[in-house]
C-alpha cells in the first residue's frame, strides 16, 4: 500500500495555472511575475518591449491595439492553457499641469492604463467564464484616489479601474471570478530612483512607514488575491502604500 500524507492537498491552488501579467519586463509587473514562476505557474506576458524575467513566455504586443491583444491571448493559450489568472499592471505616464495638457496627453494615458486594461479583461473573460473561475488584479495606484498634481490623466485612469473591477464583480461574480485592485504607493523601482533625492526625502516623510515599499511587498498582495484563500474578496481596493492614502 503506498504511503500517503494526511496533510497532502488536492486543492487547485497548488496546482500550476496559467498566469498572464502585462507588463512584467521591469518594476512591480516583473516581481509580481517572478512571485508566479516561484510558486510553479506557467507565466506570460504581454509587453512592448524586452526584458521578462526568465521562465517567462514573452509576447510582444500593444494593449492599445485590440487585434494585438487578441493575438497575444491566442498564443498564450496555445501554450500555457486558458489564462486562469490575470493581472493588468502596464502602464504610463505623460505628466503635465491641466492647464497646459494636451488631448493627446490625457487620452493616450487612458488608452494604456484605462481601455488597455479593459481590452486584456474582456478577452481574458472569455476563457474564464468557459472555466466557472478566474482571478483579474488591476494594478491602480495611490494616485487614484489621492490625486497629484500634473497627473490629471494618469490619477482619471487609475481611479477609473475601481468603477471597472466592481462592474466586473457583479457581472461575472457568480460565475466563481473575481475582480480586485491594487493601489500600490511610493514604491523603490527605478522611476522613483531618478527622482532628485529633496523630492525622494518629501514624498518619503509623508509615508507614515517612513520609507518607500518593495515591489515584492505589492507582488505579495497580488499572489493573495489571486489564491483560493482570496475566493471571497472581490471589488476591493487593497492599498500597498505605507498608509500614504488612509481612508481615500
């Protein structure tokens, strides 16, 4: 009779999904990946240029771009399966004060951060009602309920992705998906790097943690909402932010 472990699971958790992360070539998209590949999931990701972390199944696409992303997914799902786990990190920024912002300026911010998520969700949806489960994590920021100034465009798009993961959740909720953010604060990547080190020690002395946060400390947060322990929470926003945002 073989041995066998009492405290042994069976439980999908374990087992290796298929992960897809836009943006995974650097910052929090990298570690938020490099946390899937540790625990054993089959990772992809959807990136414009180069750089995803080995393991990764890179695929070059623009989230801007509806055929490339249906592409993208179709090639994805032909070698890791249905995507069981998304998670909408790509992002960019074109700061510029209000008065002086162009449309081009607050739209093609929007067509990244906003309708590039909505364009990876919907797409992802398809495979995920087909399975009766699924994990979508929206990467938003502090930015979006706080406000900055000269960010009237990135704040619009990142905010817009609470209103974007609730609507999922009533939507698709029953079907065993859920549909979460992650506001992520001051966090050590290199864009806050190269940030002169007077504006480093302003932003840093607002944080009541006092220091800025690891992208492994965000990548952390997403790998619980995209577990079996995480079924029940959806349509939360869930900041990463050293307490920055209290209460926003």
């Amino acid at each position: 009779m073989p041995d066998t472990d009492p405290t042994a699971t069976t439980s999908t958790d374990v087992a290796p999904r298929s992960v897809l992360v836009t943006g995974a070539n650097r910052g929090i998209g990298r570690a938020i990946a490099e946390r899937f590949l540790a625990r054993g999931d089959k990772v992809a990701t959807i990136v414009r240029s180069g750089g995803a972390p080995d393991g990764v199944l890179e695929v070059r696409a623009d989230v801007r771009d509806t055929a490339a992303v249906d592409a993208a997914f179709t090639q994805v799902e032909a070698a890791h399966g249905p995507v069981e786990v998304l998670v909408a990190n790509a992002g960019v920024t074109r700061d510029q004060l209000l008065m002086r912002m162009t449309d081009d300026e607050f739209t093609d911010v929007l067509d990244v951060n906003l309708t590039g998520s909505f364009r990876v969700v919907r797409r992802a949806s398809k495979g995920m009602i087909r399975l009766r489960r699924g994990r979508i994590v929206l990467i938003s920021s502090v930015v979006g309920m706080y406000g900055s100034p000269g960010q009237v465009n990135y704040a619009a798009s990142k905010s817009a992705l609470v209103g974007m993961a609730r609507s999922i959740t009533r939507e698709l909720g029953a079907r065993g998906i859920t549909a979460n953010v992650v506001a992520p604060g001051f966090i050590d990547t290199d864009m806050t790097r190269d940030l002169p080190a007077e504006r480093q020690d302003a932003y840093r002395a607002s944080i009541p943690a006092g220091r800025f946060g690891l992208a492994d400390e965000v990548a952390g947060v997403v790998e619980f909402l995209a577990s079996d322990a995480a079924a029940y929470v959806s349509g939360a926003v869930v900041p990463v932010d050293g307490g920055l945002g209290m209460g926003h």
